[in-house]
C-alpha cells in the first residue's frame, strides 16, 4: 500500500513551505518565518479546497409551485 497521490502532494508542499519559511527565519525573524509557513500552506490547501468546490455541481431544483387562492 502506498501513499496516495493527494497527500504526496500536500507533504511536498509543506515541504518547500518549510524550506521558504526556514530562508525567512534566517533573514528576518522566528515569527516572520512561521506566519509565512502557515499562508504559504493554508493558502494551497484553500486553493485544493476551492478546486473541489468547483468541480461538484449544484443540483437546480425547480421552484416548488405556489398556490394561488
């Protein structure tokens, strides 16, 4: 059994989240570098998020007819 093909991609982008966040802690400061970590990997999971938004369609079910007296 091997690891699925939506969660090797969520670790290579935590990843290379980590490493951009790593390069910012060295330059400015500790927390500068985890809020970077946390927008860079929220923000692909949001996107993941969204494209399956997208790809379910909305069922349109007809207006339920009005009785009129």
């Amino acid at each position: 059994m091997g690891i699925s093909m939506d969660l090797m991609k969520y670790i290579i982008a935590a990843g290379v989240s980590f490493i951009i966040s790593i390069a910012a802690i060295i330059m400015g400061n500790f927390l500068s570098g985890i809020l970077i970590f946390i927008l860079l990997f929220g923000g692909y999971i949001l996107i993941n998020v969204v494209k399956g938004l997208e790809k379910e369609t909305p069922v349109n079910n007809p207006p339920a007819p009005t009785k009129d007296n």
